[in-house]
C-alpha cells in the first residue's frame, strides 16, 4: 500500500542560529530514518518569504 503526504519544515530559525540567513547558497540533506527502505522522495521545493 502507498501513502502520499506533504510535509512542511520553518528553516528560518536555524538559519538564524547558524548565521547561515544571509547567505546566498543552501544545501538541504534529507535523512530517512532506520527502516524506511521502501521511502521515495518525489519532490522537494524550498521558499524563500
């Protein structure tokens, strides 16, 4: 069985901690978890408001 979901995540914040909000690049890593083999990842979309 397949499922489809959205997940959102506010980055700005840790932006700010990492002093990174200024900056005109940015690498996203996304990590699955332990047993998550059969995940697929079938977009990513970064904003900047």
């Amino acid at each position: 069985m397949k499922t489809r979901t959205c997940l959102r995540l506010g980055i700005s914040e840790p932006l700010e901690g990492l002093g990174a909000e200024g900056d005109d690049a940015l690498v996203v890593t996304l990590v699955p978890r332990s047993g998550s083999q059969d995940l697929t990842v079938a977009s990513v979309k970064i904003e900047f408001a």
